[in-house]
C-alpha cells in the first residue's frame, strides 16, 4: 500500500498580535526555543484550539519546560507536541546537546508526544541517521529535520539541512517506507 | 542455547606505581573520568598488554578524549575500549547528560569500540531500559551498568544502582537472552 | 553633603500590548532574561522614548545579548543599560555564575552603561560586598539588588534577598555615603 | 623604597614518581586543573613539605576543590594555595569563565589562600586589568599571568600571554610599584 502524504503547514508564531493572521493558514503554531517562557505569548497560543508545537529552550530544565506545557494546558490546548531540541554546552562538536534522559522522563511525567529536532540541535548532517535511531529507540513520537533541494543554497543554517539524497537515506535508516 | 557467561574482572587504576600488582588480577585495567588527561598514568598503561577501558572526562571535548586514546595506543596498546559517560551540565534530572552524538561522531573518527556507562551518567534507574535502547540504536558497541543485590545497601551511589530484577528487565529490552 | 535619593519606577515588561498601561506609571521598562529575544516585544519597547534595562538571557552569548540592544537602538531607543545576571551552569554554590570578563568586554564593544544583578545570580546573600566589590572594579556601572525589609516573609526569592542591615553593610562595602 | 624581587619556582608535577626530582628545584609543587582529582599525586605532594598550588578542576564543584584541598592537608601539608582557572562553559568570549563568587565562598570556607589565573581563564590578553582588578576587589589574595618577551614566538598559548608593555600595565592597573 502507497503511504499518502498529508502536508501540514508549520508556522513558527513570535508575536501575540499575529495570532489572527497565522489562524488562517497555519495547521500548527510552534513556539520556538526563545520564547518558550514568553508567557504573555503562551497565553494566547494556548486558547487558539489549533495544534501547539513547544520547543525546549535551549538551558531550560525540563521542569520549565513542562510548565510551559501547563501554561498552554491550562487556557484550553488540546493538542501540544513537545519539541527537545538540544541544550547549549561546552561542546564543539554539536551545536546544542540533545538530552537523550529527557525523552522518557518527558513520556513518563506528562502523556504528551515528544519529537526531537535534530537540524538544530546537531547543526550538522553527517550523524543524523545514527542520531534518529537512537532518539526514536529511547522512545521520541517523532524527529524534525530541515530538508531542502540544495541546501548550499539556503538562507540560513546551511550546514544543518539534509538534501532530498540525505532525506531518502534517513528514512532508510528509520525504515520508513517513500 | 544457553550463553555461558564469562566474568572480567575491570579495575580502575589510579596510580602507575599500582600497575605490577593489579596486571595479576585483572582483565581489563579502566581509566576513570577523573583521569583521562593523567598523562603519566596513560603512559605506563598503555604499554602493559592488557585490554584497557578508556572513561571520558566529565567535561573533555571529543577531541581531549581521541587525544587520551590515542596517547595509549602509541604506547602500544591494542584493545582501548572508549566509555562515554556524560557530560556535566546545568540539569538536575540526570547527574550528568549522555552525550548521544558522539557514538557515531567516534565511530567515525576512531575504529574503537565505544560504550555508554548508565548509570554514573544518568544517577537513576527508572529510564536506564529506554537510555539503553537509545545509545545502543546509535551505535553504541556496549553499555555498563551497576547491578548489585540490595541497592539501598550500596556503600555509595545506591541511587543509581540496579537491582536484579530491573537488570532482567534491562535484559530483555535490549532482548539480550538470559 | 546628604545624598538625595530618587525613586525610580522599574517595570518589567512581558507583552507588547501592556505598553501603553506600563507607560503611565514606569521610568524604565525592564526586559527580563526570558525574554531577550522576544523580538516582537523588543522591537515594540525600542520605540517608546523611556530608559531601557535589558537583561541578558541565561544562556546567551554576548553577541546575541548585544544584538537584542541594538534590535532596540534601531528602534529608536536612547537609553539603554544592559544587565549582566549571571549564566545557568553546573555548579550548586550559585544560582547563575557570574560572567565577570563580560563588563570590559560590553564597556569595549559598545558605548553602554552595564550593570550587575546580584540578586538573581548568586541566589544569596552572603557574599553580595565581595561581589559587589568585584564587579564595580572590574568596570561595572552599577549593581542591582533586591532588598526588603523582612525577606523571611518574601513572597519569593527569599534567599536572595538582602534586609536592610545587610544593605546597609553593602553600601559601606562600596563606600556609598547614606 | 625598591621592592626585591624573589624569583620562585613553580613547576606542574603530573607523576609522583617525579617527586624527587622535582624536590630539588622547585620552590613550589603545582598541581594542574587535569589533576586535581589524581588522588595518588595528590597524595605523595601532599606530604612533601613544600608550598603547593592546587588548581581547580575545570568543571568541578567548590566541594570537589575543597576535599582535594582536605586531601593534602591531610598528608600533612602546611602551605596550600588554591587557584581559580575557570570553568568551560559555552560562551566563547572566554576560554573557562571565571567563578568570581568562588573567591569570597573558598575565603569563608577554608583559611587557604587563593589566586587567579587570569591567562588560562580569559584566553586573551586584552581585558586582564580590568578582571583583575575585579577579582583582587572580590578578595583574591593574587593574581597569576603568563608574560613573555615576544607572545608571537611563544610555544603554545600565545593568545593569552602578557608582553612585557601589557605587564607593565597591569602593574600599573593594580596599583603595584614596580
């Protein structure tokens, strides 16, 4: 059987005031890593009754990151995804460190999906099929990857996104069937 | 089939004024966290014929820990195994955070076998299964876990300690036969 | 001489659209740690004519600090102190640690005033004169604590919080006449 | 009055079987940041009977740098001074970030001595005065460079090393004749 593609529009949402615009084309409002304390933004996002990605932010203790979910719990949202996305450390080889504990103690404390983003927090593309496994392996819903046709070419974070080659092998290595 | 188990004996060495005595009696000679860059210590165990276990510094960049290898295998050494076991960072959920891309990252640098110590990164039990299955999934050649009787009579580090029946279920969720 | 005091009015300031209302009463509207790349709230203070205290995120670099100064200068903004208030790191005998070589560094790259939260990155009390001290000769402008009469009966931060004895002994410490 | 220079000889012991050897030249035993924890150094140094300088580990705990501290003391020896050096946090204006709260915390804690060492913490010549004059404001009793005639000749390090003009100013910066 052909697996159906479902394209779902993603929009990162940084102001409260643009909540009225995003609604109208946006299937899912993510909060990015520096506003994942930005209450006054949480407030508003959290009554909006579309899906909710939250985004770790980058020293955040998963206590902050929790009540940040309850924040958005708690004005009505029936749909958040927990994004782990990697903790700024002294280490050069990646860009932030993902917090491979975080994923089960995530499943364990709070019964909401967590999927992990690997762009942004490797910053680097050569690990990513190695990484993905082990993610979903500790238990993650889910990764996020930045994919783009020629990513030399890109705007930004060049060194993080996967090309279309890239993309099929990753999906290789989750066994997951084009 | 039954496997039959067979028992090493590790040691960690401190002092290279101990390697005659402890070449009697163990099989595997490791080098503790806290003396990875004990470039003296390297010196005397790398030459002396025995498998060695390699621990990376709590706060060593995998450049500083290659380096620690390296320093052995010049000496002579020819079975270094390396241990990641995390990184201290500012996240009170785990004693120190497992840092899941350097398996693949020393993977390809290296052609050494790596494994992931549980139990001095994370400081607890209840997520050691799904860590496992995650460092594993990555890579990872190995992992090392503290298993004793009674934990809650551990001379030290009871928190972290498993008993036999989590190690069963260690077991059998990186469906390991008993 | 008697030194005359000045009571200034500082308000922090989380929503875009409490502006206007903070604007009435407030001398100096305070962007706090979590929000120092809340843009759309940076961009929206930037053009409000009142002095601005910005406070650097927990984990930010001094660029990314000194970038969300100047997303205010764009804005029009004439007045703007930064605020040095310690980085989340892995070490129990402080809140945040202090980033002493950040005040030269801020003096030398930018033409602001910088001054030091004591409050909120020790997280006590006892060493607040040697701090203080410390970071006013290394080039600080100024320190800001928090004092209350009983910090007993603090609704929060109780650790933190100087009383007026222990006030008192810091302004003798920086020799500030009464 | 001219002050008299003393010239003593600091040297970093890294094997206790070097002891000996070391004894009959050097003024004062260091122990380097990547030994603090090398218990069986630490252990023969200890009883000595030479001033030894015991660096902090570079990402360990004041506790940590303490009971090394202890572990000495306990060998018997009757001159320790403790040296600050940073700690490797992810801020890359520094090379280790200087815990300025750990000189009035160490004074508290024990009645040892304590100094910075300003080039292996900031990496970097261009804001020495200004940290120093910070951390002698804050009660180090000393401060520690490394100056040399031509820094772009230097064998490693050279980013951090004072010429002999910016020695000169450091002097002058901390109000010290010359």
């Amino acid at each position: 059987m052909k697996k159906k593609y479902e394209m779902r529009c993603v929009t990162e949402i940084m102001d409260p005031r643009a909540l009225a615009d995003i609604l109208e084309y946006a299937d899912v409002l993510q909060i990015g890593a520096r506003n994942m304390q930005n209450f006054s933004l949480l407030n508003e996002v959290g009554g909006c009754g579309k899906p909710i990605l939250l985004k770790r932010g980058f020293a955040s203790t998963l206590e902050e990151f929790m009540l940040a979910a309850e924040y958005l719990a708690v004005r009505g949202s029936r749909s958040i995804t927990l994004c782990e996305r990697g903790i700024r450390a002294s280490q050069p080889h990646v860009r932030n460190m993902i917090d491979i504990a975080a994923i089960p103690l995530l499943k364990v404390e709070t019964d909401l999906p967590i999927i992990v983003d690997l762009s942004h927090s490797l910053g680097r593309t050569d690990i990513v099929c190695e990484v993905a496994r082990g993610v979903m392996a500790a238990g993650a819903d889910g990764i996020m990857v930045e994919v783009i046709k020629e990513p030399s070419k890109a705007a930004s974070d060049a060194k993080q996104q996967l090309d279309f080659g890239e993309y099929s092998q990753l999906l290789n290595a989750l066994k997951i069937r084009d």
